[in-house]
C-alpha cells in the first residue's frame, strides 16, 4: 500500500506544465522566448528551457508550483507564479518599447537589465534600427543619439561625440576592438546594421575594463545570435539618388569610370541566416550597399571675422569677405560589403566556445578627379572558450586579430598601391566569479599589439611602427543589499614606451524602490599616445609637414559623474551630469619653423569638458510611444579661443505609432536630430597693411543649428513581410555655408530630402515545420 | 593573404556544414561566397585616351616662378621641353612669333595683348560638344576674341623665389611662410590669358583640380590660323598612383 502511495506521489511529482507564449496584439507565437522557473520567489537555482517553433514550452512542474522568469529581447519580462496542479497555461509578452530590459552586457561582466547597471547605459535596440529604415549606422547613431556627429571628410570619416574624437571613443563589435585608419576613425560603413542585435553606450571612463582609449565612452554593438532553430532573413532598400552629376557617361570621355562610379544607385541587399541545432549555433550575416557621390554648395562668399576677444591686436571685430566663390564641397559614394560568420558550440553549462569570422571590402569614390579612388579591405576573426568550474569561477580565453588594408586604385589602369596597413592583434583571459555571495569578480589580462604599415613614417618609404600593450584589470561588483550596490575596478597598463599607468574606477548605484535609481562615477584615465601621434613625418609637397612627437606623454584624464534614473513601466528617465578633466591632452597644433607650417602633436595645458545629459521615453499609451535625449558639454576655452568645433547643445527627439492586429502590424514614427550652433576659432595668419606686419591670428567660424528630421511608415504582413517607406531630411534642410578654409567638416552632409523603400522577407516561414 | 581569407572563411562554412544535412545552408554558402567574389571586382572598360600630354610638369615646383612652355601649334615644335629656360626665357617670349600658346601650371598664354607681340587670342565654346566643331566658318562672327593681360592672372611663386624675395625685402622667414594652410601658397601677378584660366578650377588645400570641359579655340600668332582646345584632366594617366599631376592631359586640334 505504502509503495503504491510512494508510486503515486512520484507520478503526481513527474506532472508536466505545457507553456504557450505569444505576442500580445498579433498572438504569433513567439519563437526562442527563455523560460525560466525555479521553486523559490528569489529564483535561486534557476532553470531554463526555450520556447519551440510554436512558441510552446514543457517542463516539469514541482509540487508547490513554481515561480516562472519568462524574457525576450525587445519583449517586457513576465514573472509570476504556476500554481500547483496546472497542465496548460498561455502567456502573451508585450513588446518593450521603453527598454528597460534590456539587457546589457558592456560595464560589467554578467549580463543584466539597463536597470540593474551599476553604470548609465544607453542602449539602441537593433530592431528598432532596422525597423526605422536607417541605411546604415552612421545616420542610426545620429538620429538616436545626441552629440554624436560622423562626418564623411576626404580621408575616410571623422568623428565627434560630445567634444570627443575618435581616440577617446571606443567602438567594439561584440566587446572586441578594430582598427580603422589613422587618425583612430573606423569605416563605420564596416557595421552591418541588420546583424546588429543592439547599441551599448556607456559614456564616461570605462577605461578600467576596456583600456585606454575608452576614456570618453565605450560604444559597443551586439551582433545577432539566433535562438531559433531556423532564421533566415533576406532585405533590400532603394533609396532616391542624392546628385546625378553624369546624364551621359561614354567610353571616349577620359573620366569614364570616374563617372560611373560618382552616380552609383542608392541601394543594399542583405542576408542573415542563424541555424540552431543541438549544441551548435551558426549565424551568417551579409551585406551589401553603395551610396552616391554628391556635392554640398554655398551661395556666398567666405566670411571670416577676426574677433578681438582671440586677438588682442584687434580693437574690434573685423570681417573680411573671400573675393573668390566657394567650390562645391563633395562628399563621396562608397560600394561596400561586408560578411560575418559566427559558429557557436555550447554542449553543456559548463563549456562554450565560439569562432568569428568577419570580411569587409569598399570602393571608396570621392569627387576629386585625381584618377584615383580608394579600397579598404578588412579581416577579422575572434576565437573564444569559456569554462565555468563548479560554481565557483568561470574562465575565458580569447584570441582576436584585425587586419586592414588600405589602397588607392587608378581610374583608368588596372593597378593599385597599398596605402597602408594595420594590424592589431589581442589576447585576453578573464576569470569572473559570483562564488562570494553579492559579490560578482572579475580579474583579467590583455595583451595587446598595434602595428602599422606607412609611408608616412619614414617619407615616401613604406615602413612599420609598432606599440605593445600588456594590460591587468580587475573589478568586483558588490550588491551591499537590495538597495545599494558598489563596483571598484582597476586597470593597470604596461607600455614598454610609458611604463605603468593605473586607471581606477569606482561607481555607486542606489536604489531605494524599483523606480529610482541614482548612480555616481568616478574614473582616472590614461590615454597612450597613437602610433600616428607619435611617429608621423609627412611632408606634403612642400607645402606643410604633419609631425609626430616621441617625446609626447600620455594624456591624463579624471572624470567624474552623478546622475539620476527614474522607470516604471511606461516611462523611463535618466539624467547625467559629469566632468571631464583632461591634462597633457594630446593635440594637433599649427607651427611655424623650417620656413613652413608644420601641423604638430603637442601635450597642451588641460582642457575641461563639462555637462549633462538626459535620456527619455515614454510609452504613452499602448500604440504611442515618445522618446527624447538632450545633450549639452560645455568645453574649456585656451587663452580666450573656442578651439572645440563641437556644438553646446545637441538633442533628439521621436514619436512612434503602433498599430497591430492579427497578421497586420504598422509602425509610423518621425524623428528628429538637433545639433545646436558652433562658434569657434581658427588658427590663421593676417597681413596688416598698414603695419606691414604678419601675425597670427583666430577667425571665428560661426554655423548655425540645424535639425534633420526623417519620417518612415513600416508595415508588416503576415509576421513574414515587412514593407517600409519613408523620407530622410523631411523639411530638406541643407547647409547654407559651408565654412571657411579647413573648417568645411563641421556641416551635415546632406543632398536634402531623400525618399526611400525597404522590403524584409522572413525567408524561414516559408519552410513548412515538422510538428513533434 | 587573401587566399588566407578565402580558406579561413570557407573553414567556418565548412565546420558549421559537417553539422548540418540542410540543401538551404549550402545555397547560403554560395551565395555568400559569390556576394565577396563580386565585391572585389572592378571594370576596366574605357576607351584608351587619344589626346594629348604635357612633356613635363610646369610651374613653380621646378624652382622657376614663370616656368612656361612654349608650342607652336602650326609647325609642332616644342620650346623649354625638357626644363625651365631652356629655350625661351621669360620675357624673351614678348618679340617673337615662334609660339602660339603656353603652359605654366594650369595657367596659359597666347601670343597676344601683353603676353607677346603676335595677333593670337582665345575664344570659349561652351561646355563640351569637342567634336562637333570641325571648321572655321563655324565660329561665331561676332565673336570676342580675348587677348592676355597682366593684370588678371596670378602664378604661384617657386619657394626659391618667395625667399629670395623676403630676403630682398628684409622680412622674417618664419612671420611669411611660403604656404598658409588657410590661404594656399604665395602668388605672383603674371601676364596670361584670362579666359584659358578658367580651363580648370583650382580649389583647396588639400589641391583639387577640376576642368571645366570647355572647348576654347586659340588664334594663331599670325593671326591666320585656328586650334580647338579642350583640357580633361590636370594628370597624366600613365603615371603612378599619387603623382601629384601638372602633366595635363588635353585634346587640340586645327579648325580646317
């Protein structure tokens, strides 16, 4: 009796409860969805089993019932309880406008919720990227987040955020490091925006976990990993032409490549293809893309006003108008591809590995007829492993190489020459452990290595430099209870060039209730100066030389933050105030010796960036959902000259409208990027007649604020296909000037109001499933 | 190197491949594989260029501020081929009809006005259509001809030059550079033909030099005969990438 009794309970306790989720307002099921469940409401000792094809879920469900954790990216969290005896139960997950959830991996080491950051963290969903029909990542940043400005210029891109240019804003893919050209800018063009899975931005040192060059902020983008078993996802967009400059291009015309390739379509294809199987995960991602060349005009001549506040031998403000018209400023077109394989293998808890592989190849065509165009050619491959030893700690081991070529290839002749090349290789291992309890650590070290190939070195000769790092970090993220949480890290930096440097970090986060968050920062930075900054020798044609300095120190920074967060969920709001206060801070200034002008890297005196920040979005009510960002820096003047060309004031703003039924989902949403007005000084030479004397001089260079705003409509049939059309630069705002001499890079580089059409094709749901 | 990359990459198709018996997967990576393939293709497919090309580059960076070279588009004959001065010195061109048209930099001189004692002169045709125009009578009878001047055109001064003149004039090496960043380098009144400098616009720093694809007709220095002139491009296609051009590449031929 007894044993049939014991037999019965163990077939009451085998009882398995049947999970069926689906999207709220379409009821699709929703594929790949993460159920975790455990039998205590403190989710210790958490299991997990994943939604199938039909979005449905089995597991075994403990007597008392159990507590269930269920999340998706781009979808709220649901928790709540099983009871006891339940067989069936469906679930509907709303979709996340807000982001409060999502989740992060950046600035620490577990992946947690935005909320639960010890550090702000600003994070764009990949989704909603691609959804708004941006054509690539540069104009995505742009438009989502403020103060931040690409700019196409002659040698590639240049970039600004806040005040800050590519060497103190470190851009990963996947938390891995890249090399681009010379001045630290990347081919942004190299980050396919329909891989991306979401945009971490953390501003303010995060030089303790990512080294040097993060002194300003860390962006970080999250490729795609399927969690389904099959994803296959294939798009094409066509946009409106920016200029055509060639009605007619003919074989006789000397320039006839030249004019091909300056009146490119705007257009990409792309293709993502994710396989899960078993223990095993494949992702492939392609994509390719061209952009046509245009020209940016200005009406009237330069101006320039020598101001007598920057020249003290000024009794007043003086303006001098150019005689000569401005030529048309061109901004070039490009042909891109890139390609990303990943393979993952995950046979158990315990053990992970995964390797990439990434291509990217583009024609760059600028409108200078030179009859040369410029390739750029990039492999980059990473080799991870991952071992969890009991519960105690887990290691990691990974191996990251980034190769990039650059050339520049005759128009008329089938031959080119390489420009020069880079190459940067890493290797880290990680130890993280959570085994003291609220205590999450993480020790590690990198090695580094940087070597770059150019004539610029030695002159017209092709020669290598190389700088090598060997870098110790450490961290520990202490929850001191529920409401209060600690995270101190160090980074120590070995250079055989500098020796050690130490960058600490702490950060504080309190949170007296679920809605409020407050957080404070305080970081020391080290930036080490660049290959380029230190061993440059270029002599243009006589003309001026750029010089590097072996003698350079690092830059010193010290950043402190306090800032503000309030969510529930409907609204989020953060707010951010920080200091930035740079010494020896490495920049190129304009000198004259050897009877020429000579553009030097220099430590100058300090220089202090100071501001806030507030990021917002609210979701009004189920079908509207408003978000906005603001963004002032307020950077030091050098003896009474702006030198900064960055803009005070910058902000964004969005509305969006959903509306979904049944197989029929339509989202409308305008967007706005403000950038304030510039006013700042040149460095330049006057010839006062009257004195017959030259001096130097700084004219004030003063652009006016601008708003680009883009509108798009996007609907999805059937869960299957999406069709998306919009308009880029709505009210067709074009720059009026362009500047003066070397300032002509701080104006958007728009052709004015552009439309476009996008079709995105789930390719999988065309293959009929086998139900189990 | 990239045999290195095709290899790897097919590597990574592969691995996830063994694991996989799926007909669509291997259609993706050829597809894939195709997308690169094409990526690094470029069409080398016109026409071979037929014109003409300066004998050498001209102009301030042979050290010789008024380095011009002379053509006598009647007879073919070449003066200063080769360097600076060798034939013609500057303002030995002023009493001789042995040329027809000059070249300094993208600056260009007929025998007329104050450049030389000849009756030569330039006329603009408008935008293109070379081709078209095959003879005198198609010449406007109205037409302006214009004749060189020294008091339009400016040439950029040799650094040599430059230092001679601040050492001349007392001034300070260091306080007047030869080249302003802003301002581009120093320049110098000359006597030329105002119309032909409009034959390519010069704009930066960085220098950027666009033709305006104009054809012009040049007058002869005897008054009697009638070339076209078209210039394309400020470099010479035959040269290696990062030549920083002078030797301009250019169409002239006689009206009948």
């Amino acid at each position: 009796m007894l044993c049939l009794l014991v037999l019965l309970m163990a077939t009451a306790s085998a009882q398995k409860v049947q999970l069926k989720i689906l999207e709220k307002g379409t009821n699709e099921p929703l594929v790949g969805v993460t159920v975790g469940y455990a039998t205590g409401k403190s989710m210790r000792n958490i299991e997990y089993t994943i939604t199938d094809a039909n979005g449905k879920a089995a597991f075994v469900l403990p007597d008392k019932g159990a507590y269930y954790r269920i999340s998706m990216v781009g979808y709220v969290t649901l928790t709540g309880k099983i009871a006891a005896g339940t067989t069936k139960l469906t679930l509907r997950m709303k979709e996340d406008m807000v982001g409060i959830d999502e989740v992060v991996v950046s600035g620490s080491t577990t992946p947690r919720s935005v909320k639960m950051n010890p550090v702000t963290t600003q994070v764009i969903s990949g989704k909603a990227l691609s959804e708004s029909g941006y054509g690539d990542l540069q104009q995505a940043l742009q438009q989502e987040t403020a103060g931040l400005n690409i700019q196409k210029v002659n040698f590639g891109s240049e970039m600004n955020m806040q005040g800050l240019d590519a060497r103190h804003v470190l851009f990963l893919m996947d938390g891995e490091r890249m090399t681009g050209d010379m001045a630290g800018n990347l081919d942004y063009e190299r980050f396919n925006l329909h891989a991306i899975d979401h945009v971490e931005i953390i501003k303010g040192g995060s030089s303790a976990l990512y080294g040097a060059q993060a002194s300003g902020a860390v962006v970080n983008l999250v490729t795609k990993k399927t969690n389904q078993p099959l994803s296959i996802k294939a798009g094409a967009r066509y946009g409106a032409m920016n200029e055509r400059n060639y009605r007619n291009p003919k074989k006789k015309d000397f320039l006839y490549m030249y004019e091909k390739n300056i009146d490119r379509p705007n257009m990409s294809v792309w293709l993502s293809a994710g396989l899960k199987k078993g223990a095993f995960t494949s992702q492939s991602d392609v994509c390719y893309s061209q952009t046509d060349a245009f020209y940016l005009y200005q009406k009237e001549n330069d101006k320039k006003t020598y101001t007598a506040e920057a020249n003290s031998f000024l009794d007043k403000d003086t303006t001098i108008v150019s005689k000569l018209a401005r030529s048309p400023m061109g901004i070039e077109g490009t042909e891109h591809i890139t390609a990303s394989q990943k393979v993952y293998f995950e046979p158990s808890d315990n053990f992970k590995m995964q390797v990439n592989g990434n291509y990217f190849f583009m024609n760059t065509y600028d409108t200078r007829q030179d009859l040369v165009f410029t390739q750029s050619e990039d492999f980059n491959g990473t080799a991870k492993a991952a071992y969890k030893v009991k519960d105690w700690f887990k290691i990691a081991v990974t191996l990251h190489a980034d190769y990039y070529n650059r050339y520049k290839r005759h128009e008329r002749r089938d031959f080119r020459k390489t420009v020069y090349k880079s190459r940067i290789n890493q290797q880290k291992l990680i130890v993280t452990s959570q085994y003291f309890k609220n205590h999450d650590l993480i020790l590690g070290v990198e090695r580094y290595g940087d070597e770059l190939t150019s004539d610029r070195f030695v002159n017209r000769k092709m020669t290598s430099r190389e700088l090598k790092e060997v870098e110790y970090f450490a961290q520990d993220e202490w929850s001191i209870s529920d409401k209060w949480m600690l995270s101190a890290g160090i980074r120590t930096d070995f250079s055989k060039q500098f020796g050690f440097m130490w960058m600490p970090k702490i950060s504080a986060k309190y949170s007296p209730n679920k809605n409020w968050s407050f957080r404070t920062s305080l970081t020391k930075g080290y930036r080490s100066p660049t290959i380029k900054e230190l061993f440059f020798n270029w002599d243009h044609l006589g003309m001026f030389m750029i010089v590097g300095n072996e003698d350079l120190e690092p830059e010193k920074n010290n950043y402190v933050s306090v800032g503000a967060e309030y969510s529930t969920d409907r609204f989020f709001i953060n707010a951010t105030v920080y200091d930035n206060y740079f010494t020896d801070k490495i920049e190129g200034v304009w000198k004259i010796y050897d009877m020429q002008y000579n553009f030097e890297y220099t430590n100058l005196g300090h220089q202090n960036l100071a501001g806030g920040e507030v990021i917002a979005r609210w979701q009004m009510f189920d079908f509207l959902a408003l978000n906005a960002t603001y963004s002032y820096v307020n950077i030091s003047k050098v003896d009474g000259r702006q030198l900064s060309t960055t803009s005070p004031h910058a902000a964004t703003a969005g509305i969006q409208y959903n509306y979904k039924r049944r197989k029929y989902a339509l989202r409308t949403g305008f967007t706005a990027s403000y950038m304030g007005r510039k006013l700042y000084d040149v460095q330049d030479r006057l010839t006062i007649a009257s004195e017959g004397a030259s001096r130097k001089a700084y004219f004030r260079c003063d652009l006016p604020a601008y708003a680009l705003c883009n509108i798009t409509v996007a609907q999805t049939f059937w869960d299957k296909l999406r069709l998306t059309l919009g308009v880029n630069n709505v009210f067709n705002y074009k720059p009026k000037t362009l500047g003066s001499g070397l300032t002509a890079f701080s104006v958007p580089a728009t052709a004015g109001a552009r439309g476009y059409v996008q079709l995105e094709y789930k390719i999988d749901k065309l293959i009929p499933w086998k139900k189990k | 190197m990239e045999k290195e990359i095709k290899a790897s990459l097919n590597l990574c198709a592969f691995a996830s491949l063994r694991w996989r018996n799926n007909n669509n997967f291997l259609k993706l990576t050829a597809f894939v594989l195709l997308l690169l393939a094409l990526g690094a293709c470029v069409k080398y497919d016109a026409d071979p260029f037929d014109g003409e090309i300066l004998p050498r580059v001209s102009g301030y960076s042979t050290g010789v501020t008024n380095d011009w070279i002379y053509f006598n588009l009647r007879t073919g004959d070449v003066y200063n081929k080769t360097k600076p001065n060798e034939d013609i010195t500057e303002g030995e061109q002023l009493d001789t009809l042995i040329w027809d048209l000059a070249f300094c930099g993208h600056h260009m001189r007929t025998n007329s006005g104050t450049s030389g004692s000849g009756k030569g002169g330039a006329l603009d045709l408008g935008n293109g259509n070379y081709e078209a125009w095959t003879t005198v009578s198609q010449l406007p009878d109205d037409a302006e001809w214009v004749v060189d001047t020294d008091s339009d055109v400016y040439v950029t001064y040799s650094q040599a030059d430059w230092y001679h003149y601040l050492v001349e004039n007392n001034m300070d090496m260091d306080l007047y550079p030869w080249f302003d960043p802003n301002k581009g380098p120093r320049q110098k009144i000359t006597t030329a033909n105002k119309l032909l400098e409009e034959a390519i616009a010069v704009s930066g720093p960085p220098m950027a030099y666009t033709p305006s694809y104009h054809t012009y007709v040049v007058r002869t220095a005897d008054g009697e005969r009638y070339f076209k002139l078209q210039i394309v491009n400020w470099y010479n296609t035959y040269l290696d990438i990062d030549d920083t051009g002078g030797e301009m590449s250019y169409y002239v031929d006689e009206l009948e």
